[in-house]
C-alpha cells in the first residue's frame, strides 16, 4: 500500500487493488488490526483516503452493531447459566422439557422465570404451567 501512494497511483486505482487483495487474503484478527493501523498511518502521510467516509461510517456501524450483539448474547448466556444452576440446585437434575423451554427463552422470559425461582414450590409454577 505504502509503494501504490509512493507511485503516486490514483485514488480509485489503489481502491479497486486493495479490494481484490481484501478479497483474496484473510488475515489473522492481530494482524488485520496491524494492517489496518498501517493504512491509516500511510493515509495520514500521504493525505489521501483509499475509503470514503460513508464507507468508514458503514464500517464503524457494523462494529457497534457487533459489539451491542455480543453484549445482548453474553447477557442472554449469562442469565440462562444462572437460572440453570439456580433451577437445578432447587429441584435437581432438569427434565427436558425445562432445558427445551430455556434454551429457547428470551432475555425477558428469563427474568420472569428469575422472579419466580424463589416463591416456587414446583418447576411447572416456575415456568407458568407446563
């Protein structure tokens, strides 16, 4: 990348290049972060940006919608975790009709279900009915 903009390559030129490479090669997580702090050395230097800003935007949006997944799916693990531990622990070992019913619950479902551990004399009151 750093040769191109040396070679004083034209904007969507060096674009169309560095999208076949992207393509092509896959890199190890460290070493696309690596890369990727390179380009943005290099642009700086040269003063020319290979991606636009809407580009740049889609792309810092695809990262905070992973990250808000990532963090509603670690919550959702967690709770279910939790529950499972506290439902075995206050019943025993769970049919399977419970580990049906929790593996397919929302973050939601869960809390009700967490609410009602604690007062529940059977897992069917704990879960509504069965």
């Amino acid at each position: 990348m750093r040769l191109l903009y040396e070679q004083g390559w034209e904007r969507q030129r060096v674009i169309d290049l560095f999208a076949i490479i992207d393509w092509m090669l896959t890199l190890p997580k460290e070493m696309e972060r690596k890369v990727w702090q390179d380009i943005d050395e290099i642009e700086r230097k040269a003063q020319m940006k290979y991606v636009t800003s809407v580009e740049r935007l889609a792309v810092e949006r695809g990262h905070s919608t992973g990250k808000l997944e990532g963090k509603l799916e670690g919550k959702l693990e967690g709770k279910l975790e939790t529950l499972s531990r506290l439902l075995t622990r206050r019943f025993g070992p769970l049919p399977d009709w419970v580990a049906h019913r929790l593996s397919a619950a929302t973050v939601e479902q869960l809390d009700v279900w967490f609410d009602r551990v604690l007062d529940a004399t059977t897992l069917p009151e704990v879960f509504g009915g069965h």
